[in-house]
C-alpha cells in the first residue's frame, strides 16, 4: 500500500469486501462491478480502503496484480485481508454445496494477517486478522492471532477497530451462520475484556447489518455489502438478492467517534 497520511481530526474509510474477481481480467462481470463500486466510494473521498476478503476467487496472481494496481494508479492507501475465497478453490459451484470440492491455496503475500496499524494523528488502531482456512469455506482465527490480539489491547488502550472476512455473530441466514467464524467464543472472550474495541468490521455475508453482541461491551459489528451478487437476508437456504452491489463509509474521529454507511450503485439503505 500506499503511506497512509492521517488527516488532523477524523479519518474516512471505504470497506469494499466479497469482490470474487473471476474470468477475463478486468472485463468479466465481476471486475466491470467492481469497477462501478470503486467509482462510486471513490466520490466519497476516503482516506483509506479497507478491502475485507474474498477479493479473488481462485487465486490468480494476476487477478490480485490487476486489484492493487487499481489502488497505486491514484495513490490510495489500502489494507486487503484474505477471505475464504483468496485460499480456498470451490470447484462446482451450480452443484449443491455438499457436492462441491474444495481445493486448499496459498494466500497472496500482500494479504495481511496480526497487523496492527496505530492512526496517531486520530488516536485510533486498526487491526486486521485472517480468518480464513485454506480449503475450507467456514473460519476461525488461529490461538496464535487469538493470543496476538488480546496482547495489542492490553498494550494499547487507544480506541480500536477490527477488520477480519467471517462474521463472528450469527446474521439470521441459516445456511451462510453455517459458514461463520467457528471459534466465536474464544474471540468473544477477548473483546469482552477490552471496553476500548468500538467496532468490528467483516464480510463474507454479502448483507449489511449492524450488530451488537449479547455481552455488556459497547462494541458494534458492521457487515459490508457484496461488490458483486449480494445474499438474499434472513433465509434458510442460499439465494441472491436483487438489491444492488455497494460499500461501507466509516468514519472515525480523534473523539473517539465512529459513524458509518451504506451507500450502493442504485440505491441506499
């Protein structure tokens, strides 16, 4: 990435999340929708994009070559974790889930992983884990990112936000909370212990939501639409939605403050 250069009060975010980059680089559906989505976040003036998982959706190198030279060519700055997507290729996909194969990849080295990022000029950290596991597509953060991450908090008290692929919080669609992060208890744990965590970021559901967990802790979780198909919400199997492809806004202030939202290609919501 691009050096990040804080402005003095507040900090503005773009989560872009589930691009699925497929097919013929740069002219498939997947990467035309992408574009789309990044024109219109790119009106919004971010100071940092914050790309939260399944980017690539069978590990092409030059699928993730193209994605970040479309950052460097106007200078952004952005941080990109892995889905299950960017390590899992997922052969038979008209096939019913069961009945598909998953094939496990290597993670593209730019995608990152126990990464704390400290936003001085703003007082807030961002921390980014990976969640995603090689040839499966349910996740879970391994002990060591677990142990990682508490120890971050407890060095450093300054408001924090968390970005990682898997929802850690059930969404009310049966088959994709299938699909959750496996080892929410652990996790939940830990953020119990820290009151400065304000916000987790993820995707992998393809449905905006705001979420508060069933513990005393004032911290909120905010899924990000899909750039690409999105998920029907609050059903038992899978199935599309017609709502259109779309981006978070977060904004984070030196007041500790944080704000988001939707904004989508033909709609709001």
């Amino acid at each position: 990435m691009t050096d990040l250069i804080t402005p003095p009060t507040c900090l503005r975010i773009a989560q872009l999340s589930d691009f699925h980059l497929t097919g013929r680089i740069g002219d498939a559906p997947s990467y035309r929708r992408f574009l789309k989505v990044l024109d219109l976040a790119k009106a919004h003036q971010p100071d940092l994009w914050l790309l939260t998982g399944d980017l690539v959706n069978d590990g092409n190198s030059e699928a993730y070559d193209w994605l970040f030279a479309q950052f460097s060519d106007f200078g952004a700055p952005y941080f990109a974790i892995a889905g299950n997507h960017d390590v899992t290729h997922e052969i038979g996909i008209g096939l019913p889930y069961d009945q598909r194969l998953h094939l496990p990849l290597t993670p593209d080295a730019r995608l990152l992983d126990c990464h704390h990022h400290k936003l001085d000029a703003v007082g807030w950290q961002l921390l980014m884990l990976n969640s995603a596991i090689s040839g499966q597509t349910h996740g879970a953060i391994t002990a060591s990112a677990l142990t990682w991450l508490d120890q971050t908090l407890q060095q450093d008290t300054s408001p924090a936000l968390i970005a990682l692929h898997h929802h850690p919080l059930p969404v009310g669609s049966a088959w994709i909370d299938t699909l959750a992060l496996s080892n929410t208890d652990d996790f939940w744990k830990i953020i119990d212990k820290h009151p400065h965590v304000q916000a987790i970021v993820c995707g992998h559901v393809h449905q905006a939501w705001q979420l508060q967990p069933a513990i005393s802790h004032p911290v909120q979780l905010l899924t990000c639409p899909s750039t690409d198909r999105q998920f029907a919400p609050q059903i038992q199997t899978f199935a599309i939605d017609d709502i259109a492809a779309g981006f978070r806004m977060i904004q984070i202030d030196n007041t500790g403050a944080l704000s988001s939202y939707i904004k989508r290609l033909q709609n709001t919501c």
